[in-house]
C-alpha cells in the first residue's frame, strides 16, 4: 500500500509553492530522508518533511505522483537541521525546500541512486607494497591510518599559554552558556581562543562537532592551516574540513558527507558553513561577526551570523562572536543589563595585543593642506619611503579597482557610461578596456571620443591600478637595505582572478618579497602580516558622503581592521626601531569616524552611533525589510511596489497598521544590465510584527506577480533586515 510523502523540494522561485509537496510512496519516510523525486518533466532532489500541521485535503481523484527514489546510505538529516531550514524560510520569506536544496552540496543534486552508492562505497584497502620503502607506503596508509582517535589523548596537542586576557576570556566562555561576543582588538589573539574552545568541546564528548565560520574565502586557507596544525595530530586530517565556494564540487560533497557521518568534529567555512549537517554540534564561532559578507545577497538574503545566533540557541550549542569591531547589532545586544542593555550575549574584552605590541598609531592628514592632486601626500611618502629603506612593509588601502572610475572628454563632456547601467564604465589600463563592475560589459578604450573625435581623453579619479603604478614612479629611486629597488605590488580581484593567483602574492606578502602593497579591502582584514609597519588610506573620504546610514559603520570597521595589519609583531617593530602607524589622507579631519580611528576608541563610537540610531527609530532600535522590483521600466518597477501596497491596504492585512511602508524609490544604481530597479523600505518597531505582516503579505505579492498589468515585472524579491538601503 502506499503512503503520502511530503518532500521539500526547489520550485522555481517564484512559483507560489512554499510548503513541501505531496508524494506517493511504497514506504513510510522519516524526515530528513533524501529522495529523487519528479517535478514537471525534471526529476530532482527533495528531502522528506513532516506533515504540514493543517493538511489540506487533497482533491478528489487526484493521482499523486510517486517518489521516483530514496538515496541509499545516508542517515536522515536531523531534527536540528530541519529546524534550522524551516526557520530560515520562514525569516527569510524563501520556500522551505528551497532553503534545504540549496543548503545541499550542489553534487548531491545531480546524483542517481546508483551514483551516490558508489561515491559511499568504502575505499578499497590499498594493497601492502612489497618492499616497504618509507616515504611511499607512509603516503598509501595515510588515508586509512588517521582514523579519528576514540579517545582523545590532550598531551599530543601544541599549544601556547594563554595571556591573562586569553586565559579570562576562555573561562567565561567555559562557565557561561553565552551567546558570546568576543570584543577583541585585532592582534589579541582571538584565533588563539577559538582553538582553546573548540578543543574544549572536542574533548568533552567524543561525538561532538565545532563549526568556525570567516567572513571571506581568502581567510580560509590561513585558518585552515592553524586548525590542522592544532587538530590533525590528536584527531586525523580528516577530521578538519572546509566549506567554501572556491571548492570543487566533489570536494564539496566530500566535506559536506563527512561533517554528516560525524567523521568531521571540525568545519571550517564561508557563511554557507551555517547549513552544514553537523548532527553533534556543540560550538559556533563566527569571526569577523561585523562582516557585510555574512549576508547573502542573492537568493534568499539571509544572515549567517544571525542564523548560527538562532541554531546554537536551538540546538543548546555555543556561540562565540568575534571581532575587534563588533556590529553595532551585536554590541548593542552585549550591552549588560545592569546597565540598562539587552544583555542578550555576554561581551568579553581583549583590549590589548599579543606580547605587548602597541596599536598602530594614528595619523590624520589634512589634504586641505597638501598640494592640490597629490595622490600621497609628501610626508605620507616620506614615511613609506623611510619604511622601504628598513626593509619594512607598507600597506596602502584604496577600495576602488581599475586605473580610474571614468574616462572623461573635456572638450564635449562625454563620460565612459555603460550603455547597460546606470553607471561609469571603468578604465582598466592594463589590458586597455572599460568594463562595467555592475552587468560586466566590456570594450576596447576608444583611441578618441566618440562624442567629437578629441584624441584627448582623461582619466578621471583613481583606482589600485593607477596607485601602483604612481607609487612604482615615485619610489623608482628607493632602495631597499639590500640594495634591490623597492617592489611595489597590487591584489584585488582583477590580480587575483587565476586559481591560486591570491594565495601566491600573499605568499610574496609574508615572505617579504613586497615593500610596498595595493590593495583593496581584500588585504585589509584578518591576515597576520608580521613585517607591516604602516597602513594607509589614501582616499576613504566617499564613503562619507554615502546616503546609507550605515556607510559611517563600514568605513569606520573597514579602517580599523585596515590598521589592524600594522604592528602586529612587537618584537619585530622593536628591533627595527620602528613605530607602526595607520595614515589616513582625508579632506575632513574632524569627522568622528576620524578622531575615533585615531584614538582606537570603538565603544565611543559604537556608542555614538547607537545614540544616532536611536534618536533616528533606526536599527537596532527598529526593525526593517526592503522589498525590490526589477522590471523593463521605473515606472513599472514602482507601480508593481505601489500595487502590492494596496493589496495589503485592501485585504487589511494583519499588523499592516504597525509597519511603515514607505513609498517606493529607485536604488540607488538604478539601471543594472537594462533592468530598472525600484525598492521599498518597510519598518517596524517589532521583529515578531514584521515577520508576521510579511508572512501574510507573501502570497498576495506571488499573486500580483501573476496579474497582466504586472507582466513588465522581471523579478520581486524580500530582504529581511538589509544590511545597505
Ligand atoms: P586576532 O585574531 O585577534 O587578530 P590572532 O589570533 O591572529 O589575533 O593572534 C595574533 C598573533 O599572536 C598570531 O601570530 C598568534 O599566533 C599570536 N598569539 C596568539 N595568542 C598567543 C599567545 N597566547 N602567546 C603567544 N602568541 C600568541
Ligand atoms: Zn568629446
Ligand atoms: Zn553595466
């Protein structure tokens, strides 16, 4: 006889189909069960649910379609990560099975039965090699012999002793449930504590599983190198994996299957990480928790830190958040309650570095008072050149790729505009091309303007392209202490783009190959440079004069893990007789994002901030999500945002009266690709009454999507607390 299966499978996205879908099936299926299962023509991978809590009943005479497989060899996936995916769909306003297909190694999607049998099939057992010569049967038995130790045996473990600092913080979160915001200035030795708690963990129960989340891919390599150190040789290589994009897709599965099985006690990954299997979880870490790129920004837009927040909550694991520049979110969430705070996460402070290395010290130059059209200014190159002569590093931070952001004709006012976007084409000299950051489009550089025909056309601003090649100029003549001329080197995304091509030139980094490096934020956060004496921001001012409430935030953060690579080693800096310094080139010197850089004062500026924010209904005082039209027109962009209003207004929709929905306006890159893009900021005082309204708002944009006069819509979407308005 057979049974009904509900599956949670991916439907096209803006299918109004939310819930798993009905299935026959010969057998009863546990949740978590991974099945094949037909949609339409395609068959795809689903996973079993629970039944919804009201069935509906199902149309008479309607023929269910029968689950087409279950994948053999895999345990179900647990209550806790189901739990998990249910409430991510719901917060996030996504389909249940979206969020679980997509949570999937992509491999796992395309794979048969029979394919999956044989990816789980154990190895066949190398066979002895005759004459055992050492190094080869050593690199044969390797796969086999780092089984994980049943018991852990804590003496094989190298490691440090904490700084009284360390040692403090670690017995908070030893004695506390947390969650924890770890408020640590960059070089107190985070990482250091992350390894002493997870090892914590893995030696309090032989099950269980810690997963260490970093904002960027570049930062896993490093981390994954710290871990394995720490961890292989009491518990195997194996039991240490990643999870990133940059990874194969077999390498993904592979990691993803041994997170699963348990057989991983350790994941190290990007914000994807935060869906992991992880059936024995006992610890979250989420480094560099201000990090925008937790944030999903496509598909479902959804937080990770927020996420691993709510499962380590969920699931009675603990969470540690980092960072030396806690979002204001989170700082305000650490605020004690004896002080009037939330005090919803205990805070813990590191405030100084390891070994005593003192924060770089700030210096503020006023470019008011500096030649007009210096790029650096005399004394900022004076101190990169004096650096350079003492073999020491300097880092110099422009957020702006290419030779320059446009190409200009005086004489007409033509503009390199992408014809795509509402946006410059960039000049990239290298390869002679304007592209578009935005849609791509990419052309030859004209040899004169197209508008009249001038052969003189200007670049117009800088980019890391144009620094490094102005900064070769200038310190042509600078020698280093060994008598080789300074080298000056670049990395952001157009150097980085080949396979390993990053993780070679920060090899050039730490080996001291480079002076003198450009970079984009990419550099400016996480790595543990140790030679880098002077950091500067040659241009930070723009982000300034950003209409995002937020931009302060970012730029403040961004210049303070910037300042973070300099001075890292105490020793080094005392031995060469040097200081480290942060320079910051601005034409406002006053501005309070400025003066507290300068005094490395992150609670004065948290705490004006916050003030601002509280003053303004802002968050984390307010809660607020956008919802986005993309059509062929403005006007058909706002007007789908306009009617999906009314339809609210109309059908009185539960708790509209307490969220604000503002008119809808174009984003601020309003054009991308041809695509005209509107949006609308929704605002309430109330989480729980913004996730309700927008829960019953759903359907009714789903149906609009559908209705004539909509056509023109290319897509809508829900961000749900947006990190950029
Ligand atoms: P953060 O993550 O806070 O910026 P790291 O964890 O990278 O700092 O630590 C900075 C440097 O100090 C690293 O080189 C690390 O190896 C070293 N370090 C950390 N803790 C200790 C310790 N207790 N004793 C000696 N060195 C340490
Ligand atoms: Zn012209
Ligand atoms: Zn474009």
């Amino acid at each position: 006889m057979s049974h009904i299966a509900h599956i949670a499978v991916q439907t096209p996205v803006h299918s109004a189909v939310g819930e798993p879908l009905s299935y026959a099936c010969e057998e009863v299926l546990a949740p978590g069960t991974l099945v094949r299962v037909p949609l339409g023509k395609r068959e795809l991978l689903g996973v079993a649910w629970e039944p919804p809590a009201e069935p509906l009943p199902l149309p008479e005479g309607l023929e269910l379609r029968s689950v087409a497989c279950v994948l053999p060899g895999l345990a179900p996936l647990d209550a806790g990560w189901r739990r998990l995916v249910a409430f991510a769909a719901h917060y996030y306003q996504r389909s249940v099975g979206e969020i679980a297909v997509s949570a999937l190694p992509p491999q796992l999607r395309d794979m048969t039965a029979e394919q999956l049998a044989r990816r789980l099939a154990p190895p066949k057992p190398a066979k002895p090699p005759k004459k055992p010569r050492k190094g080869k049967a050593e690199e044969e038995a390797a796969p086999h012999a780092v089984e994980p130790a049943a018991a852990p045996t804590p003496a094989t473990i190298p490691s440090v002793a904490l700084s009284a600092e360390q040692a403090s913080v670690f017995s908070q979160i030893e004695q506390n449930p947390g969650p924890f915001l770890l408020y640590g200035s960059t070089g107190s030795g985070k990482t250091e504590v992350y390894l002493r708690a997870v090892q914590a963990v893995l030696e309090a129960s032989p099950e269980a599983q810690a997963l260490v989340m970093v904002p960027e891919i570049n930062l896993t390599p490093q981390l994954e190198q710290r871990f394995t150190a720490r961890f292989a040789p009491q518990y195997g290589a194996q039991a240490v994996v990643s999870m990133h994009s940059g990874m194969t897709n077999p390498q993904r599965l592979k990691s993803w299957l041994a997170a699963h099985t348990g057989r991983a006690r350790i994941v190290l990954g990007t914000r994807m990480a935060v869906f992991a299997s992880l059936p024995r979880l006992a610890l979250i870490v989420v480094d560099e928790e201000h990090d925008a790129s937790y944030k999903q920004q496509e598909g479902a837009r959804y937080s990770a830190r927020d996420l691993a927040v709510w499962r380590g909550r969920d699931t009675g694991a603990k969470v540690i958040l980092g960072s030396a520049t806690p979002s204001l979110e989170s700082w305000h969430a650490s605020s004690p309650a004896a002080e009037g705070g939330p005090g919803r996460y205990l805070r813990l402070a590191m405030p100084s570095r390891i070994g005593e290395a003192a924060l770089p010290r700030v210096r503020l130059v006023d470019m008011g008072q500096q030649p007009r059209k210096a790029v650096f200014s005399p004394p900022l190159l004076e101190a990169i050149t004096m650096r350079v002569q003492r073999g020491e590093q300097s880092l110099i931070l422009l957020n702006r790729r290419g030779f320059a952001p446009v190409l200009f004709c005086a004489d007409c006012g033509w503009k390199s505009d992408c014809p795509h976007c509402s946006a410059h084409q960039v000049f990239h000299k290298g390869d002679r091309t304007l592209r578009c950051h935005h849609c791509g489009f990419t052309q030859r550089v004209p040899h004169a303007c197209p508008g009249c025909g001038n052969p003189d056309i200007l670049p117009l601003g800088k980019g890391t392209e144009q620094l490094e090649e102005e900064l070769e100029r200038l310190l042509r003549n600078v020698q280093r202490p060994d008598g080789k001329p300074a080298r000056v080197a670049r990395i952001d995304a157009d150097t980085t783009r080949a396979k390993g091509a990053l993780q070679e030139q920060l090899a050039a980094m730490h080996s001291g190959d480079i002076d003198v490096l450009v970079g984009t934020q990419m550099v400016a956060k996480g790595h543990d440079f140790r030679r880098i004496t002077l950091v500067a921001a040659v241009q930070p001012d723009s982000a300034l004069y950003s209409s995002d409430y937020r931009a302060p935030e970012r730029l403040f953060c961004l210049l303070m893990q910037a300042a973070g690579r300099a001075g890292r080693d105490a020793g080094y800096v005392a031995a060469q007789g040097s200081r480290a310094e942060m320079w910051v080139q601005t034409h406002d010197p006053l501005n309070t994002v400025y003066t507290a850089l300068r005094s490395h004062d992150y609670p004065a500026f948290a705490a004006r901030q916050l003030q601002e924010r509280l003053d303004a209904g802002m968050p984390p005082y307010a809660f607020q999500a956008i919802v986005r039209a993309d059509a062929r027109t403005q006007e058909a962009a706002q007007a789908f945002l306009n009617a999906a209003t009314q339809a609210a207004r109309d059908a009185q929709l539960p708790y509209l009266d307490e969220v604000f929905i503002y008119p809808p306006i174009p984003m601020a890159v309003q054009r991308v690709a041809n695509v005209e893009r509107a949006q609308m900021l929704l605002e309430a005082t109330s989480r729980g009454t913004l996730l309700r309204f927008l829960n019953h708002w759903q359907p009714w944009l789903h149906w609009l999507r559908g209705q004539g006069e909509h056509r023109p819509i290319v897509r809508w979407l829900v961000d749900v607390d947006p990190l950029s308005i």
